[in-house]
C-alpha cells in the first residue's frame, strides 16, 4: 500500500504486478532459524518465502521466529524454576 500512496496510483486500479517485489530473498527448507533471522535483519523483511527447488513450501516471518524463540526461552525458565524450587518428596 504505501508503493501505491508513494507514487500517487489509486488502489483500485493498481494491480500487484505493479507493486510487487521482484527480487526475492529466499530460503531453502534445510536453512536454520538463525540464518533466517540475520538474513531478515540484514535485508529488512519480514516475510521470507521458503523454496524447494522452485515450488514455494512456505513463509517464515519475524513472528515466527519471535514464537520459537518465546517457546525456547519460556521452557529454559521453566527449567531453572523447577531446579531453583526443587523440593524432596
């Protein structure tokens, strides 16, 4: 939307050929989260389509990567909680 408000197109008549992003940043399925991430700070996205070959097999996005990092944080914690009040049965 703002590619259509920057150069003065009305949204009803602006197709997505016209705004679209032509050169991708991809990734491949065996990529780590971690490549993922610094690749999507380096280049400033998002959203990043996951390649296999040249059949798209999905998305990863920032919320993605903010979830597997809250999940791994989130079990840590509860790791060092359980060892912190460990009590004797």
């Amino acid at each position: 939307m703002r590619r259509v408000v920057a150069a003065d197109k009305l949204p009803g008549a602006t197709t997505v050929g016209d705004v679209m992003t032509t050169a991708l940043v991809t990734a491949r399925p065996d990529a780590t989260l971690a490549d993922c991430g610094q690749l999507m700070s380096e280049r400033r996205i998002r959203h990043l389509p996951v390649f296999d070959g040249e059949e798209v097999i999905g998305i990863v996005t920032t919320g993605d990567l903010l979830a597997h990092e809250l999940a791994e944080k989130s079990a840590k914690i509860q790791h060092l909680e359980d060892f912190v009040f460990y009590t004797r049965s």
